[in-house]
C-alpha cells in the first residue's frame, strides 16, 4: 500500500453498543445488513488501524453507507 510500517492497536471498547463514533475509541459500525438511513445500535469498532477494511459506520444512530479505506 503506503509502504510504511503500522502498528495493529486494538481498541478497549471492542464491541460496545453504541449509536455513534464519538461514544467509541475507533468507530461505531453498523450491523450487517444495515441500510443506510436506517435507525441502528452498531458496535465499537475492535481496532485502531481501519486501513484495508470496508465499514458502514453508525452516526448519531443511523446506519451510513459502507466506505472502504486503502
């Protein structure tokens, strides 16, 4: 990718329900299946590092479309 070096943290919160990211380390990531628009409770993200990953986060409790990060 970048050809730098990283270092995979992972978060403390892992798996708390939350219904947006500022109430989590990393992020809050809807459920699967979730359309965005749609009222969730997600989940706090497990990790820091969200480089090669594709999530559909959760903000201010609505589901958002899945982006991916490269």
């Amino acid at each position: 990718m970048r050809g730098e070096q990283m270092c995979d943290v992972p978060t403390k919160d892992a798996g708390k329900s939350c219904k947006d990211g500022s109430e989590c380390l990393s992020a809050c990531v809807a459920p699967e299946g979730a359309q965005p628009g749609q009222l969730v409770r997600g989940k706090c993200y497990g990790s820091f590092l969200k480089l090669g990953t594709c999530l559909a986060r959760v903000s201010k409790g609505n589901a958002q479309p899945s982006r991916c990060s490269d």
